[in-house]
C-alpha cells in the first residue's frame, strides 16, 4: 500500500509515518498544503491521509484540487470535531473522516478498508492497442502473444498502463515503480524502459513505448510512430 500523508504536527506525522512502515506501507509525507497538492495530484497512492488544517494551503483546498483530477481515497484528520467540518470534508470529496487523538489500529483498519474499496472500482483489464494487460493474474500480452515480464517489469508496465496517454518522468517513474527517489541515478529507469520496450515493442511493427525528449515516456497507440 502506498500512503500520502499530509500533516503540519511532526510529532503526529513521524508517528504515522513509523507505524505505516512498519506495518508495510510506502509512505510519503508533506508538511504543508502546497506540497501535499504537488504530491497528491502528480503521483499515484492508494490512499491519504489528509489534515484538515495546515499552513499555505488547508486540507479541505487540497482536497478540492485534487478532485478536479483524481479519485484517490481520502482519510481527513482534523482536531476539530464539530458537525460542519465533517460534513464540509465530505462534500468536498473525502471519503472518510476522523477526529483527533485517534486511535492507530482503527486509522490503519479504515486506511485498509478504503484500499479494498478502491481497488474493486479499479478495472482489471487493461487496453493499449492490441497489447492487453492483466492486473489480476500480472499478465501481458500483445496480438494474442503471451509477453513474458519480470515481477519490476510488470510493475512497470501497469504503471505506464494506468496512466496511458500521460507522459511520466523518469523521477516519477522511479517513485512510482520503486518507492524511491533516485534523483541522478535515472539510468536506473532508461535501463528499465529499454528491457521492457524490447518485450512489448521489439516483435511488433508499431510501437506503443514511446520517448518524449527532456520529459518521460507515455504508452499509448498513434496514428504514425514516434521516438
């Protein structure tokens, strides 16, 4: 499970962000509105946690971006726990809502039950040409050929699948694929593209794994091929 929390209180933050890890989790954490936006907006999570009251920008304005282009599951914190806020964080798009001191073992059971939900929406069948992909069984494969990938290969593909269209940089890649940040060590991800392009593209006459110069890489089917 992969967690954006959004919290100002370093105490409350290092808490959750030790009690997720050690349950698994790969966790991100914002101390301020504007980065929580950034980062919940351009990466991929299963799930946020969001306080409601933070420095540059609130919660409930965070939320209210990341509505415009998103439906990650959202958990609103908040010390306050009056009826309006609730029923504000809910219109404004969270998914749940809990108030402070809270209860880890029960944040962790609503963090897990918000994951099912949105996994069950997420369809399991994907579709970029005639590549086809199985998130279920973390299968491949192109023109009825069965595409044999590696466990990071896959990871990969599912990532590129998920977003296809969208042109992904090398550091988000890297994010989203290995749950770190490799910063210089972007070779990591041009290694990786290149294996997989070979697999999805190698045999086929049209490529679907494409390189846009100085940004990242998008998977999806053109009219005529690109770099």
């Amino acid at each position: 499970m992969k967690i954006l929390i959004v919290e100002d209180e370093a105490k409350t933050a290092d808490y959750l962000h030790k009690g997720l890890t050690e349950q698994g989790c790969a966790v991100d954490v914002a101390n301020n509105g504007i980065d929580g936006r950034h980062l919940a907006t351009e990466l991929d999570y299963d799930v946020i946690v969001l306080d409601a009251m933070l420095p540059g920008m609130d919660g409930f304005e965070v939320l209210r971006a990341l509505r415009k282009t998103r439906q990650t599951p959202v958990i609103m914190l908040t010390a306050r726990d009056g009826l309006d806020d609730r029923i504000k964080g809910l219109q404004d798009g969270a998914d749940d809502y809990l108030v402070k001191p809270f209860s880890f073992l029960e944040l962790l059971a609503r963090l897990q039950a918000l994951t099912r939900r949105g996994r069950a929406q997420e369809p399991m069948q994907l579709r970029i040409g005639d590549l086809q992909i199985d998130l279920a069984s973390r299968k491949a494969q192109r023109g009825g050929v069965r595409i044999d990938l590696t466990a990071k290969e896959f990871a990969l593909l599912a990532v590129l699948a998920r977003r296809k269209g969208e042109i992904l940089s090398k550091t988000a890649i890297a994010e989203l694929v290995w749950d770190m940040n490799f910063d210089s060590n972007v070779n990591v991800v041009e290694v990786a593209i290149k294996r997989l392009r070979a697999k999805i593209d190698g045999p086929f006459s049209t490529r679907l794994l494409h390189t846009i110069r100085g940004m990242g890489y998008v998977l999806e089917q053109r009219g005529s091929e690109a770099a």
